[in-house]
C-alpha cells in the first residue's frame, strides 16, 4: 500500500460496529489485529442503498462458497461493488450469516439474550443513515471459518487468520461498506475473546 495515499486509518474497538463511504478507485484494508476475529460485513451502493451486497450472485458467478484474491463481490443487480485484491488469510464465509440475540437464544441458551450481537451492530450502524431492517442481507464475515462437510454441514470453528493477516477491498463503485466487529462469545469465531481490528482506506496519490 505504499504506493498510494492514506485517506483513513482508524482502529475499531472489540465488538463494535464501523460503517463508511469507500470512494470508487480506493482500497480498504481490514487488518485482523490480534488474530482469529470475524468482522460482520455487509456492502452497498452509496448512491443507491437499495443496490447491495448479494450472496447468492457472488456465489453463483464464481462457482464457489468461500472468497478470496480475485473474487469479485457482487451486487444484487449483478454489478461488480468490490473487488479483493489481496488475501493474506487464505479464504473468508459468505454464508454463515450474522448472530443476533435471538439466534444466540436458540442456539446457546435463553442466559445469552442480553449479549449484544452483530444484527444489533449493524442496526446501530444503520441507523444514522435512515436504514433498518429491510436493510439488511446476507452478509460477508472476513476471516471467519465456516467449512462445509461432505454432508452439506455447516462448522463455526477456529479461525484460520493470525495477527496482522488482511484482506484488500478495491471499489469499483462508490460503496458503503458496514462493518460489526464480531462480539459472539459462544462460539469460537471470535476465539471466545473479541479483539480490535483495523481499518485502512487508500487512494491513487495525486498528481
């Protein structure tokens, strides 16, 4: 990243939620600083939110569940919103989906209702903006490891990242990008202690 100029850099607290413009020709870099944490990700047309992330044309496009260097992350009017450029990690989930209270309910007991959740992050992030509920989609969760077994099963296990491992997001659009650092407790996405992760955009330098 050396070769372009810094326009944000900014550090996101264990669980919390982040949410920007990612100006079309920029890179954001999600940096996972201590290791083994999952960030919630959902992505949209800044100029028109009702143009956003799609799984299933991303899936469908690539022929493949997992993301990584090449993979171009698709709208639901099939255009292209980021590109990743560079993977360190190895691969990231697209189908795993995002915990909120009530599925932390249901899976991990009635104890866990009060625990703050990634559906709830990005309602917060959200909320500035105008947008809810039937704003949200299916959403991305870098560095998460969700592997599928030869019986469709689906796993939340260790992650495979390390400190310092990131991912590079090049817009081809103008893209709101709405980010939830990950707070699940009771499963080991996070490795059961959420950390801080960073946030680097970049952009061609002038002149």
């Amino acid at each position: 990243m050396s070769a372009a100029a810094v326009v944000h850099d900014e550090v996101v607290p264990a669980r919390a939620p982040w949410s920007g413009v990612v100006a079309a020709g920029h890179t954001l870099r999600i940096i996972d600083l201590g290791g083994n944490q999952a960030a919630d990700c959902i992505l949209y047309n800044a100029n028109d939110p009702d143009e956003r992330y799609s799984a299933s044309d991303t899936i469908a496009e690539q022929g493949n569940i997992f993301l990584t260097t090449g993979s171009l992350l698709r709208s639901n009017e099939g255009n292209v919103l980021m590109e990743i450029t560079a993977d360190t990690c190895g691969r990231h989930d697209t189908i795993g989906g995002a915990c909120s209270q009530e599925s932390n309910t249901l899976r991990y007991g009635h104890h866990t209702k009060h625990q703050h959740a990634c559906v709830e992050n990005f309602l917060m992030a959200h909320a500035p903006r105008g947008m809810g509920k039937r704003d949200m989609v299916s959403n991305i969760n870098w560095f998460m490891n969700v592997p599928v077994e030869a019986d469709g099963t689906l796993g939340i296990v260790d992650g495979i990242s390390a400190p310092g491992l990131y991912v590079d997001l090049l817009a081809h659009m103008d893209t709101l990008v709405v980010i939830s650092n990950c707070p699940q407790i009771n499963n080991p996405c996070n490795g059961f202690d959420p950390t801080p992760i960073r946030l680097v955009v970049t952009g061609p330098v002038a002149g």
